[in-house]
C-alpha cells in the first residue's frame, strides 16, 4: 500500500497545507471533505506526511468486497468526475481484484451505507478511546447535492460519536477538519490538502442540554446535533474556499 500511496503522490503532485494542525498524538477525529474513492490514499499520504502512524480509517464497507467493488466504484467516479465517462469503468474493472486487498492492509473500519452502522460507531469510539486518529468522511448524497463551495450534505455520525466520547471520558474530542483539493478539479490534477485547526466543541459547556442531570430528548438532541454538523460544515467550507491559497506545511 505504501507504494502505491508514493506512486500516486508522484503521478498527481500532492501539497499539504498547514499540516501542522494535525495533533501529534492523542485521541482525535480527522474529518475530510470527499470527492472520490481514491480520497483515502491522500489520507494515507497526510498522515505519512506528518509521521502519524496510528490512523484509522473508516471506508465504505463495499470498498472491502470484491463482488461490490465495481459496482460501487464505477458509480462513485462518475458521480465525481462525470467526464470520466467509459474509463470509470475501465478504473472500476481493473481496481475490483486489487483494491479490496490492498486495503485489508490498511487498518479500517467497514461502515455500512444502509441499515444499522452502530457497531462501525462503536469501533470508531473504541480506537478513539484508545488514543487513536480516525478518518472519517460524513458527506452524504451525489454530485447534485454538492452546495456552492462543492460540499455536500453531512450527517450526524460526528456529532454522535463526539457526544459519545464526551460522556465516556469527560474530555471534549478533538475535531480536525480537512478539505482534499478543490471539487470538480480533472481528475489528474494536482491534489491540494489543507487541514484546519483543531477544536472541540461536543462538551457540557457548550451542549449544556446534551450533557445534564435530565437525559435530553430526541428533539433536543437533534438540535444539537444540527448545529454541531452546520458547524462543522461550515468550517469545511472556508477549508475549501482557501485551497487554492497557499500555505507552509
């Protein structure tokens, strides 16, 4: 895997910008900006970069199958780069026997696109626990979704595990935020990747309704959530916005 990271940083030209933003160690969820499958080998590459060699990496669980590869695969390129066209499915074909084994190699966490994805949290909680950076991308949706700076919706799954972590250690868990080159860019253009600064916000003080003596509602909890997300969206935004500026590693 390592090789094939090193040959698509020298194929594609990749500049990390403030990569200093990512914590040298300790617990701390790094949330990226998604346009293609080939997203987590830039991951891969960001956190070589700046020597971090405990990343986790949560990945769609039909990355990791075969049989659902190229399926999977083919529609996602499209929907990222539509002028791909008939060598999306060349790049799908070709991938199906490879990638999944590749990246049984790279320490993931298979997380369902329908259906129950609780243990997948869980796995991410218990890495978090453990001291770990995870990878995760929470956009959701196709191409048509994407707003005005080319991010797309995101769930709520950061919010939830943040909240979670908070209640299990008393310690606001650090997010950092990264956007990975400019959306829409051809698909053989230079990678641009620039991390944000960390921060953490899912605790009692800022979430006193989350966090208090009465367990919050559903409709109390969702607020929260909403506003953490819009948050955390809105920070991907100007990530996105800047890429093009650049900026010390």
């Amino acid at each position: 895997m390592q090789l094939v990271v090193t040959t698509l940083q020298y194929l594609r030209g990749m500049e990390f910008q403030a990569a200093h933003n990512i914590p040298s160690q300790g617990a701390a969820l790094m949330v990226v900006s998604h346009s293609s499958p080939v997203d987590l080998l830039f991951c891969l590459a960001l956190l070589r970069h700046v020597g971090r060699s405990d990343g986790q990496y949560v990945v769609s669980a039909d990355m990791l199958d075969k049989a659902r590869f190229r399926r999977f695969t083919e529609s996602a390129l499209l929907d990222a780069r539509p002028r791909l066209g008939p060598l999306a499915t060349l790049i799908a074909m070709v991938g199906a026997p490879l990638v999944p084994r590749l990246l049984r190699q790279v320490d993931v966490i298979p997380i369902f696109r329908e259906g129950d994805d609780s243990g997948s949290r869980q796995q991410v909680l218990d890495s978090l626990m453990e001291g770990r950076l995870v990878t995760i991308a929470p956009e959701r949706g196709n191409d048509s979704n994407r707003d005005a700076t080319g991010l797309r919706p995101l769930t709520h799954g950061v919010a939830a595990i943040a909240r979670r972590f908070f209640e299990l250690t008393r310690n606001a868990l650090p997010i950092v935020p990264v956007a990975l080159t400019e959306p829409g860019r051809p698909f053989w253009g230079k990678v641009r990747v620039r991390v944000g600064a960390p921060y953490a916000s899912m605790s009692d003080v800022h979430y006193p309704a989350l966090f208090g003596e009465i367990p919050a509602g559903i409709e109390q909890r969702r607020e929260a959530y909403q506003r953490f997300t819009s948050d955390l969206a809105q920070r991907l935004r100007e990530l996105i916005g800047g890429l093009s500026a650049r900026q010390p590693a």
